[in-house]
C-alpha cells in the first residue's frame, strides 16, 4: 500500500483508514445491488436504509435524547448561518450571538442580514484567544435563540461547558468538534456541523434538532431553506448528498468502534495533552495561541519566534510528509487539526518532529 499522509487539515480533513478501506471494498457493488451507492435511487430501499441507520447511529452515539430529530442538510454550515435566522426570526425578536472568533462572526453577520442581531458575550477584547465566562453569557429578553460556537477551528478556543440559556433555545454550531467528546445535548435546541472535519467527507451537514424547533416554519421563505421541509420529508425533499452520507454512517459505525464518545475523548485528549506539553515545554520556541483554559482539543494553534521560522518549519514538515500545518490565512502561525480521525501514533510523530526541528535550529 502507498504511503498515507500525516494529515493535519482543518477540512476537509483526515478520515480513519478502516473507513475509507470499508469504503473502497464496496465501493463499485454496494450490498450486492450490481452498483455504487452514488448510482442508486435515493428513494430505493438500499439508500434509505443507510440514511435511517446514520440518523439512528448518530442519535444513539449522543445517548438517544428524547424529542431530537437528525436532518441533513447541504451548502455546509454556512448555509445553517442563514437557515437559523430565516426560520427563528420573527418580528421583535433578535439572535444572541456569543463572539468567540472567526466563525461566530459569520453566524452573526449573516443573522444580521436577516433580521434583528445582539451580542450575549464577546472575546473580542482578548482577540478572541479565549471563551467568554459562562457567566457572562446573557441573551436578550426578546432573543429567539442564543447562538455559540463549540470550537473555533481558525483561533483554536473551545468551549469546556457550554452555557445554561434557561427557555432560550440554545444553537451551537459543532462543525469542528462534534463527537469529539461527550456533552449533554438536551442543553441544545439545535445543533449543526458541516461534516467535512470529524463526521466524513464534505457535502453533507447534519442537524440534530429538538422536533417542535423544526416542525414549523415560516412559509414566507424559499421551500428549501425550511427545516419544516426537510423535517416532514426525513431529508429527502430533493436529492441528498448520498455518498457523503453512507460515508457519515461509516464514520459513525467506527466511532462505536473506539467506545463511543467516552472513548474517542479520552483519545482526543491524550493527543492534544501531548503536543500541548511539548509546547509549553518548548522554552518559548513554540508558543501556544490560545488562553490555556479555552484551548482546543481539535484545532492546536501556535506560533515560534517568527514568520520567516514559521515558514522554515511548515517546509520541512512538508517534506517529512507532515501535511496541513500553516495556520489559517486571516491570523497566520500554525495549526495542527487533529480531529477524531487523526491517530496518536501521528499526532506524537509530530511531537518528535518538533523537537528534531528546534534541535536543527541551534
Ligand atoms: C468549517 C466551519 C464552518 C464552515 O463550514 P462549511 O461547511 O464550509 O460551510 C462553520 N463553522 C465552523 C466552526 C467551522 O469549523
């Protein structure tokens, strides 16, 4: 076999082996049907079984709560950044948004567009380096949800508890950090992840809603953006991402393989312990970004003495077959994604990595 990348990408990202192996093995006659799940109805028995069986798996991977409902969805999470607002804002009625970075400020800024917009909290002061205390977290009287962002893939903060909103309907925006650890969904109204980073390949995005969010819509907007629509045709309303989705349902299938939550977290967390020591460790050489209480356990940003390093180091990674470790374009530095799918052997080979580079610098 060729040899795989360590794959460090933000997303998409990194897929288990075992996944994309399952995958390619029946890959050109799925379930003895003389084709590929991408060459089937969506409508056929085949498809839809896979479909219902990745809304149940992923259900039962978050402790079966009572009243959720999955959909999926496409044009990524962005496309949830305008669906929440279209479907929730009514006339005297605003979004709370919590500013923790980059993608809370799209959310934001796309409710904005749509109608009334408040800020519940904001790290902006902080450059965004670190989570809003809970207790500072406050919607508006008139807020129709209270909108947060688990895990900020590009500044590498991430929510350790997520705040209490009372009857404000709770959205999080999990793109980056879903299934990563366990967490009590009943918190949550609704909850959204493109799953390009930790559920399976892009073109798929998974809504776990509680159903009296999302049986009713507003029927002045477009058809496709009511989540009434999807609700009422279980995801089927037009033609859904079929190959992401089965690939979702493979994904998920793995993750009860590694014990489920519990048991992808304790993983997550050696990993990003390991780098995160070495970091600290580092004599100043590597500097971690993030505020240590908000740091992220999926996205690792850091940064060394200078942008001229910075640049040495992600060259020479590169060439030792360490892949997508320069930090996002808008803040620069380096980032290392190390999403469920991403083992420990790869994650402490790039701990090694580090440490030769600094040893190469004298
Ligand atoms: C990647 C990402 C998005 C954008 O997802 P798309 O599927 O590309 O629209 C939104 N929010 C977070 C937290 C992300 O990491």
């Amino acid at each position: 076999m060729s040899k795989r990348a360590y794959n460090f990408n933000a997303g998409p990202a990194a897929l288990p082996l075992e996944v994309l192996e399952r995958a390619q093995a029946e890959f050109v006659d799925f379930r003895e049907s003389g084709m590929s799940i991408m060459e089937m109805s969506h409508r056929g028995a085949i498809y839809e079984s896979v479909h219902n069986e990745a809304q149940q798996r992923l259900l039962s991977l978050l402790g079966n709560p009572t009243g959720y409902k999955v959909l999926f969805t496409q044009g990524g999470a962005s496309t949830q950044f305008a669906m929440i607002p279209l479907n929730f804002l009514s006339e005297g009625k605003v979004g709370s948004y919590v500013m923790t970075g980059s993608w809370a400020d799209k959310a934001y800024k796309e409710a904005k567009l749509v109608g009334g917009v408040h800020v519940a909290a904001s790290s902006e002061e902080q450059k965004f380096l670190k989570i809003p205390e809970l207790s500072s977290i406050k919607a508006a009287d008139n807020a129709a949800y209270l909108h947060v962002t688990s895990n900020e893939t590009i500044e590498g903060t991430q929510y350790a508890e997520f705040p209490d909103s009372g009857s404000i309907p709770l959205i999080g925006d999990m793109s980056s950090d879903i299934l990563s650890r366990a967490f009590d969904v009943n918190k949550f109204g609704l909850i959204y992840a493109g799953a390009q980073k930790n559920l399976g390949p892009s073109g798929v995005t998974v809504v776990i809603a509680k159903e009296e969010l999302i049986a009713e819509s507003p029927s002045h907007i477009p058809t496709i953006l009511r989540y009434s629509t999807h609700t009422k045709n279980n995801s089927l309303y037009n033609t859904p991402p079929s190959f992401s989705v089965y690939m979702v349902n493979e994904v998920l299938k793995w993750i009860e393989e590694q014990g489920g939550l519990a048991g992808v977290e304790s993983k997550n967390r050696e990993k990003a312990g390991l780098l995160y020591e070495y970091i600290d460790g580092s004599d100043g050489f590597y500097r971690g970004v993030a505020d240590p209480g908000s740091r992220s356990i999926m996205n690792v940003t850091f940064r060394m003495q200078s942008e001229d390093l910075e640049k040495q180091f992600v060259k020479a990674a590169e060439l030792e077959g360490f892949i997508g470790l320069k930090g996002h374009r808008s803040v620069g530095g380096l980032r290392a994604s190390i999403y469920n799918a991403v083992p420990y052997e790869n994650v402490k080979a790039l701990a090694d990595f580090m440490k030769h580079f600094r040893q190469t610098q004298g």
